[in-house]
C-alpha cells in the first residue's frame, strides 16, 4: 500500500497523509504557532519582468519585444522595478512589509520541470536524489504539536511538494467547504478483516477527524479575487484563522511557463499573484495573523534573460522570489541580475535557495535547519524575529 491514499469523490479528490501517531509525545513548540505560506509559482517565473531592472540597457538589448518598458515599472529605487500588474503589491512596499530576494538559485542548476522543482522541494543537491520534502524533514526532526488540526495543508493540488514524506500529518485539499463534505462520508468507518481495508479505513478515519477540528464557518470582510486563485487564497485564509492550528500552507499558481506570447499571459498571472496576496494580507489583518505569518514565493527556475523567437523565454537559472508578512523587514535583498555576466547564457545565482528555507526554519519556527537541509546555509537578515 503507498504511504498516501488517495480518495476520489466524483469530480473532487482529497489526498491524505495523516498519522495521528507521528507527532505523539512532541513538546509544544511554540514557534509552530507562527504560520508559513508558500506559493508555487508554477512553471518557473521570469524574474527579469517581474522585478525589473529598468535602468539597465542589456535588458532592453535582450528582449527588444517582450521588455517591460521604464516609463511603465513600479519603481522601487533608480534601478529596479516592478512589473505594472503587481500594484497591488505597492502597499506592502510602502509599509516595509514586503522584501524581494533577488538572484536565488543553485549550483550546477537543472533546466527540467520535474528535477527541478524536485530540487526545490526536497532541497537536495543538483545530483542529489530525496525522497521527503524539506518541510516533511523539518516536521520529523522537530514535530508539530499533536493538537494541531494539519502539520501542512496544500490547497489546490494532490502533490505534496516539499510536504510529501512519510509520516507527515499533510492533506491536500481544493477547499475548505468541499473537503468537509466529503469528509462526512469517511466518518464512523467499521473495521474490517482484511488489513489493506483496514488501512484505507484508518486514513478515512483520520480525514474526518482532520475534518473535526477545520471550521470554514468564517465571514471576511475582505474581498477576495474572482479566480482560482483567489479562491485558494480564501481557503488559505480560513486555515489560517482556524485556532486548530496549521503550520504550513502550500498554494499553486499554474501557468509560468511562457515559452509563447508571453506580454499577455504573464501580465494576468502577475496580476492574480499580486490581488492574492493583497487579499491575504488583508483576510489576515482581519483575524490578527498578519504578524505570525510569513508568506514566500518560489518556483523550480527563472527564465533565460534573452527572449526567444515566439515573444516568450526559455528555461533558465536565477529568479526574484517575494518574502511578506507583518514581521518582515522589507527591502531588496541579494544581488540584482548582472546581465553582463551570463554563463550559458543565463543568470548566475547569488542566494542559494536553501537560504531562505534555511530563514524559514532558523528564525520563523526558531527550528534548527542544519539536519532537515543537510548542510549549513546562511539566514537572511529580513526578519523582525
């Protein structure tokens, strides 16, 4: 029997890792009550129009069609901009609690969808091949206190990402509502004889007793986005005001892979991350728990900085990721793209990946993060804490 189940309920499914037992005997950790929210940017995010380095000609040379034009960027200081679509994001600037880490990357980088985003999950080594994600090991090396409803929950896909690992007390659902109601039908299960029913029973089990403890019954003020993305960020935000408690939430966003036509398709994706996270902040301020989450975005690889013949970009190397809460200290941190300095054509990275998970760890949960990332990496100072 695989370590997941998996349980299809007509046109919804809801995946399940719940191990009542993994977490027995764990201490309270209080870092845990602090809530981490990681964003797939799926497909692999071109940075270069996302935090745009405006003041710098190599990038207009580079990509004469697809370049965000100077007069149009948000401007964060005399070189570097935002693309125009995340002005929603200004906010956050303005009041520091937004930070962009720039030139994240890994040595000896994979430029394929799969190996590489099973780097980023895993957080191994470009020839270095893990079976559980990165928070999967967190959890097993410090558990969560077994009061809480989730260690993780991913909202709007059946893969687990950095989640996935065995005894991890993980579910993956689409919403909130929905798992509810599909829970009740696991609930009250008879036990049975033959012990592979038996097991799926007991992950039956377990779902309704997730169920038991994830309340959707929670009215916002705050107006979220009419697409799919914004209904994953209303789901987030239920768990999140949830007192069950959750420590980790992990939301997609499909679509970053712009090989064709990419002005259009990028500026809406860019659009719907930026109406999500603003609505996050603000379904957040609501229940009181801006300042006890942190927010991060991250995808398997940026894009080429030369555009290619269809108005797109190709896969390629370093990429800005955005950090948000109330506790960051907002700012550029890293090292802005120097386009002067391509190898194969590409970016070189300055921020190792592993550092912000290493942040994360170290300085959010207050989790020591040498063991889970199997080697020492650097904090980034972007934390009040």
């Amino acid at each position: 029997m695989d370590r997941r189940t998996f349980l299809s309920y007509g046109a919804a499914s809801v995946a399940a890792a719940w191990w009542p037992g993994a977490a027995s005997g764990a201490e309270s950790v209080e870092g845990y009550r602090r809530l981490l929210i990681l964003i797939e940017l799926k497909g692999g995010n071109d940075a270069l129009n996302t935090v745009v380095p405006y003041a710098d000609p190599a990038y207009y040379a580079l990509r004469p069609n697809i370049a965000v034009r100077s007069d149009t960027v948000i401007r964060l200081d005399e070189r570097t901009g935002l693309h125009p679509a995340l002005q929603p994001l200004a906010s956050l600037w303005e009041t520091r609690d937004l930070a962009i880490v720039q030139g994240i990357g890994y040595p000896q980088p994979n430029l394929s969808h799969f190996r590489s985003i099973e780097i980023w999950d895993t957080a191994s080594k470009a020839d270095e091949y893990l079976d559980d994600g990165w928070l999967a090991r967190s959890f097993a090396a410090k558990p969560v206190p077994p009061g809480f409803a989730a260690d993780g929950v991913v909202v709007g896909s059946n893969e687990f990402g950095p989640l996935a690992g065995t005894g991890t007390r993980s579910i993956a659902l689409s919403d909130t509502d929905q798992f509810l109601r599909q829970a009740r039908l696991a609930a009250g299960s008879a036990k049975r004889g033959n012990a592979a029913l038996n097991h799926i029973l007991k992950v039956q089990d377990d779902i309704a007793q997730a169920a038991a403890h994830l309340n959707p019954n929670i009215e916002f003020r705050t107006d979220f986005p009419k697409h799919p993305f914004g209904n994953a960020v209303r789901t987030a935000a239920q768990l999140a005001a949830n007192p069950a408690g959750v420590c980790a939430i992990r939301l997609t966003l499909n679509g970053f892979d712009t090989h064709r036509n990419q002005p259009f398709v990028h500026q809406r994706l860019l659009r719907e991350l930026a109406e999500g996270v603003a609505a996050l902040k603000s379904a957040l301020v609501e229940t009181g728990r801006w300042n006890s989450t942190l927010v991060m975005t991250y995808a398997e690889f940026g894009r080429r900085p030369q555009e290619n013949n269809s108005n797109g970009t190709d896969h390629g190397t370093a990429a800005a990721h955005f950090v948000a809460g109330g506790l960051v200290k907002g700012g550029l941190y890293g090292q802005p793209p120097r386009l002067d300095r391509l190898e194969g054509g590409n970016l070189l990275h300055a921020v190792d990946f592993r550092s912000l998970y290493a942040t994360a760890l170290e300085r959010w949960w207050g989790v020591p993060s040498q063991g889970p990332l199997k080697g020492r990496y650097p904090v980034l100072e972007l934390l009040k804490v």
